[in-house]
C-alpha cells in the first residue's frame, strides 16, 4: 500500500495526514529509522529525567518505546485528530503517563520554557516542502513556538534527512537566536525495510540545537559535526561549511548505495577523514575486475599502500592499480594510502579502524559474517617521516619527507600537495638511519605523536645524498642522451654547455656538473622557494660552472634569443612542471610546446642540426596516442623508441632525430590521468612541426 503524496507540499496539509492515519490502521509508520536505530542518538542527547515533547508523533512507537526503557515524562502532539485516538488506545493501559494531544505546533498552548527537550522525528522535513514564503512563514512560527516552550539549556532533537533547503533553515534559525548548532549522523541500520515500507537512500542526521541564554552584543556562533555516532564533535567555521560536510556524508552514502547495487561504475576513489579532527586520514580507491571468475573467497579485498609508496605506478595511477587487481584475484578491491601528517600504530590497528567502514563498500551478496582479507606489500605499513613543510607563493603547499624504498633504503621527496601522487623530486639518501618518529611509536604506541618536521630533526647534512644516484627514469634517458653528442670515450673530456630549465631539488642539474668535468650548466626555475629547498635538502650548491637563475623559463629563453650577443648551448634540457593536473601533461607547461617559442630554442642552440624530443606518458591510453606519431616524427635519419618505466609503470620514450647527431634538445613530457591522451597528441604534434 502506497500512502505516499502525489506532491510533497500534501506533506503540510491536515487533511492529507487526517485520510493517511485512517487508510494506515493502527499499524506503527517508521520513516526515519527504528527506536533500534535512532536510540544511540537519543539516548546521548535526553536524560531519563527531562521532560520531554514530542511533536507531530503520528503512530511511531519511538515515543512508547522511550518509555519502556525509562524517560517516562514525555507529551505527545500531532496535527491530526484521527491518530492521536489512535494512539491515545494503544498506550492507555501500559504508559499511563504518557500523554497525546491534539495540538498545533505552530500555535501550542503550552507556558514558556516547559520543556527541557523537543523531539522531533521528521515533521520539519514534512512540514518545510519548499521556499515558498507561506512555507517559510509556517517553519518561521513552528521554530519560535519550540524556542519558546524550551528552557535554557534544553535542547531541540530534530530527526531530519538534512535536505538543503531544511538545513539551511533550521541551522540559519537558531544560530541567529544564539543557540548551539550541531549536526549529529545516525548509524544506519544494515537490515533492510519490508518491501511495502518507503525508505530512503539518504543518510539520517539529528539535529540538536542547545538553548542558550541571550547575550547581547554576542555575535558568538558555534556549529559542530558528529559524523560517527560514538565519534567526538568537530567545531567548523560557519554555517556553510558545516552545509559542505552534510552534503559530503550525503554523497558518500549515496556512493556506498550504488556500490552495493552494482559493479563497474568507473574510476571510484573517496577520503576517510578523521573523527576529530575533520582531516583526511586515508584515501580509498575502488577498483572493480568483472574479468575475475567469482568465487566464495574472491569477493571483496582491503590492499594498505605502504607510506611512501602511494606515488608508484601500481598505486598511484588507475591503470596500475587494476593492474594490481588483476593480479590479486579478487572482483572487487580497494587500495587504502594513508596520509602524511597522521599517526598509525601498526597494519592490526588499521585493521581495526577500517574494518567497518570498508565494509559499507562491500559488492551485492557479501555474505554478513565473511572475513575480510586485509592484503599489503612485505607485511607492515611502511615508513615516512616528513622532514619539511611550508607554502611557497607560486607552487603552493609541498612537503620534504624521507621515505623506506623496497631495498630498505631512504630516499628524500619533494611533494606538492596540489599533486600529492606525484613525485617532484627525488634523492637517495647515503646512509639508512632509522627515524626517530619510528622509534617513539614503538615505545609507546597509545600516545599520539605529532608529524615530525625540521625543528624535531635537523635538516640532514650536504653528505647524506648521494648525489651520484639518479631517481627519476625521465633523468637516465637524458643523461644518456648526452652520449650522442661525442663519441662517449671522449665525452668526459669535451666542454659542454648546458640549459636545465626547472630545478626542482636540483638533483639532474648536479649529477651533469659533478660528473661531465667540462661542463658549463645554467639552471632556471622560477619558484625562488625551490632554490632554498634544493640547496638545504637535496646537497645543490652553485658553482663556477654551475648558476641559478631565478626567472620564467620562457622569459629567459626568450630574452636569449633576442639579444644582440646570444649565448648558445649544446644541450638544453626542459624539467618543468606545469602545475595544472587537469592538463594531462605534468611537464612541459604547454607554452614551451608552441612553434614560436621553439623558434627560439633553436636559435640559442649551437649551429649543428639534430633536435631530440621526448614523450613520456604513464598511461596506456597516451601510449596509442603517442604511437601514432611514429610516422609523422620520424623523419629524420634515425628515430628510436625505448620502452622505460617511470614509478614502475610502462613508459614510451619517443626519441626523434631529424639530422646528425650534434645538438640536443630535451623535453621530458609526463602525462598523467590523461583520459584519451588526445591533448598530448595535440601538444606532441605542434611540438614537432618542423622548424624552417
């Protein structure tokens, strides 16, 4: 039977309510969860003592059922005479105290401050259909009429739905009257309604606004979150971001419905933040393999990323993280990174804190009492320690963290926060001392420990890089590129001067200077923050053959090339990061690719004629996409493709030469998340028009 209105705005009418409590029977309605349900909310926020109203009770059993576990000073009202007779009847004989009026909530006729507690389990959803104004001035007079009836300090718990338009009446009232605003999520049940019963595939929250005293003067607001029901409250900074956090818990429920119901949505990924402080605390990536034969044990898998190692191929891109599902065997997996700047104990105390949260992402027909296979990489949770942390002006948040590579070694990175699944830069580190944040967790592993930065560990001396050791695969194919240029036995031996437009930690520029003794390296990098970051992290130090300029890679070349005495160079080398993600290439930035400003590369270039480009892409996709080039790029006498690996995943190098082999000019193009790869194409293309 579907007693639901044809429109929600016969949510507020009396005779809507009037024909729906008499087609319904006696038969208890539940729209907003069970007493089992909601009683870990409402036995938080009522004391057995308080007096209580309830309003608009319609035939719920909440009220009886309060009650019988002891908050027996409870009075009833509703709009609709036909069911308070109702429930007059069902209550006479057990719950002689509990009382049921007729009554309208918008005009009670109860004294001032009466009540210690006003229950409300869906009628200001029901009443609040719309933002009309006949709408809005009913809730106006609905709200007063509860301030009114409530002490001081009392409390109005409002079960609701938190529609937008509701939570932003509600919470717009009362912190306006003074009141505390908090937002409260209720644990939903994991059983499922009878069929005939309307349910809803929103989360439920209770609202409970605190009644305080008025100050006047006091623009004082005070808005809280609960997002677990156990969980501590978080204080935000205003209504509207308060609104954001309901409608993210609102979407991941959403998201935890749909994966449920079916398999394949696409790429699915999600942060856990946590209870107390509202900050990310794992990201969570769902990957589906519907190529997997099912079976019992097949189902659904938990795989924690080792700290450290979330920016690798197989983690950190989607195509290697099915790949990693693939190899796993399972139909359904979630790769778990934890974030820098939290604490975890062990693998067992992630376990732990994931174990009921994950499940909630579980695929259709888990079984309810099945385990849960929790997989990893070497059985622990890997080490990082951020050494680092600050904001420059032009790349924004980055960190330097010290992170345990699979051979037990150290290795230092530059991270941008903007891109956290990126490695900007990175160094080895000469000796494996182990970390004192390490240590601290195994002498105590109950105390929480703040992320360590460089005023708890000094900054690591020049020595401790090895600054022979080259990180970055993109690096070694420059590196021996430069072969080309002499027969490699005298190459040691020939004078070179090199361009190396972005410095990052400075690890490519000071590999070239320490060991081609005849070399003359110019450095530009735009972002001042990362000379400093280079030169106390990373060992770079400036030299008689190698400078720094501080300056728009563009602007510099392009004040070269229109002076009278240009300066030339053998080799000119392009390690710059874009900075915008949602571009696909990380670096170049795509004004380094456009026919004009190459005209001026060339001609800062000594006079010999062989150009070299390369592409590097970390996604199958961008590998078709730069295969097609293969015809229209290799014009010259030679053109070399080389199959390499950046973080472990495939990696096509184009390497196109259009004469002899004297000059080289390098681009390292990395793409990442670049969907069907036609923007690099399009770059790769008009990079590579012929220049005249």
């Amino acid at each position: 039977m579907n007693l639901l209105p044809k429109s929600s705005k016969e949510f507020g009418s009396v005779d809507y309510w009037e024909k729906f409590f008499q087609q319904r029977g006696k038969q208890a309605f539940e729209w907003y969860g069970t007493y089992l349900e909601l009683c870990g909310v409402l036995h938080k926020y009522i004391k057995p003592r308080e007096k209580v109203l309830v309003i608009g009770c319609g035939s719920s059993e909440l009220s009886g059922q309060l009650y019988d576990v002891g908050y027996q000073d409870m009075v009833n009202i509703d709009i609709s005479e036909v069911v308070i007779k109702q429930m007059r009847e069902r209550n006479a004989r057990r719950r002689p105290q509990m009382s049921f009026l007729k009554m309208d909530m918008t005009r009670m006729e109860f004294p001032d401050a009466s009540f210690q507690v006003v229950l409300d389990k869906g009628t200001l959803d029901a009443v609040l259909t719309d933002e009309e104004e006949k709408t809005l001035q009913l809730v106006d007079r609905m709200l007063a009429e509860i301030g009114r009836v409530l002490q001081v300090g009392g409390r109005y718990l409002c079960i609701s739905l938190a529609q937008a338009h509701v939570l932003k009446k509600a919470v717009g009232h009362f912190s306006r009257e003074g009141w505390m605003v908090r937002v409260h999520q209720v644990a939903s049940s994991q059983d499922q309604a009878l069929e005939s019963e309307p349910r809803f595939s929103l989360p439920v929250f209770a609202f409970v606004m605190t009644k305080f005293r008025p100050v006047p003067g006091s623009a004082l607001q005070i808005f809280e979150l609960c997002a677990q029901e156990q969980g501590k409250p978080v204080r935000l900074e205003s209504a509207e971001r308060l609104a954001e956090a309901v409608q993210e818990r609102q979407q991941y429920a959403w998201l935890c419905g749909q994966l449920r119901c079916k398999a394949g949505l696409g790429s699915v990924s999600l942060d856990l933040c946590s209870g107390d402080t509202g900050e990310p605390r794992y990201t969570l990536h769902v990957v589906d393999s519907p190529a997997v034969k099912p079976s019992r044990d097949n189902r659904f898998a938990i795989f924690i990323i080792p700290q450290g190692r979330e920016t690798e191929w197989l983690f950190g891109m989607e195509e290697g993280r099915k790949q990693l599902a693939a190899s796993a065997g399972f139909r359904r997996l979630i790769t778990v990174a934890l974030h820098r700047g939290q604490q975890y104990d062990s693998m067992d105390s992630i376990q732990a804190e994931l174990s009921a949260r994950v499940m909630e992402l579980a695929p259709a027909g888990m079984p309810a009492q099945q385990q849960v296979p929790f997989l990893s990489v070497g059985g622990d949770i890997g080490v990082r320690t951020v050494q680092h942390q600050d904001c420059s002006p032009l790349s924004g948040d980055y960190v330097i963290e010290d992170v345990q590579g699979d051979d037990r070694r150290y290795f230092r990175r530059l991270i941008f926060l903007s891109n956290r699944n990126v490695v900007q830069s990175e160094a080895r580190l000469l000796k494996d001392v182990p970390h004192r944040a390490q240590k601290k967790r195994k002498k105590d592993k109950k105390k929480q420990w703040p992320v360590e930065t460089s005023e708890d560990l000094p900054p690591a001396p020049e020595q401790s890089i090895d600054k022979s050791y080259l990180c970055c695969e993109h690096h070694k194919a420059m590196i021996a590129g430069l072969a080309l240029l002499r027969n490699p036995e005298l190459l040691l031996e020939t004078p070179l001067a090199l361009l190396v437009v972005g410095l990052g930690g400075g690890s490519l520029p000071l590999f070239v200077h320490d060991h081609f003794p005849k070399s003359y390296v110019d450095a530009v990098e735009i972002d001042p923050s990362m000379l400093e970051v280079a030169t106390q992290w990373f060992g770079f130090s400036q030299s008689d053959r190698m400078k720094v300029h501080i300056a728009d890679g563009l602007d510099y070349i392009s004040s070269l090339a229109g002076g009278e005495a240009r300066t030339h160079y053998d080799v000119i080398m392009f390690d710059a990061d874009s900075k915008d993600p949602a571009l696909g290439m990380s670096c170049p930035p795509p004004g380094f690719v456009d026919r004009p400003f190459l005209q001026k590369v060339k001609s800062i270039l000594t006079q010999e004629d062989e150009d070299i480009w390369y592409f590097g892409t970390r996604e199958e996709k961008s590998l078709k996409s730069t295969s097609q080039l293969d015809e229209r790029l290799g014009v010259g006498k030679f053109a070399i493709k080389l199959q390499m690996s950046v973080d472990g995943g495939p990696t096509p190098i184009l390497q196109l030469n259009s004469s002899h082999p004297w000059k080289l000019f390098f681009f390292c193009c990395c793409c990442f998340g670049t969907g069907d790869g036609t923007q690099v194409l399009a770059l790769a293309r008009q990079a590579t028009e012929p220049l005249s």
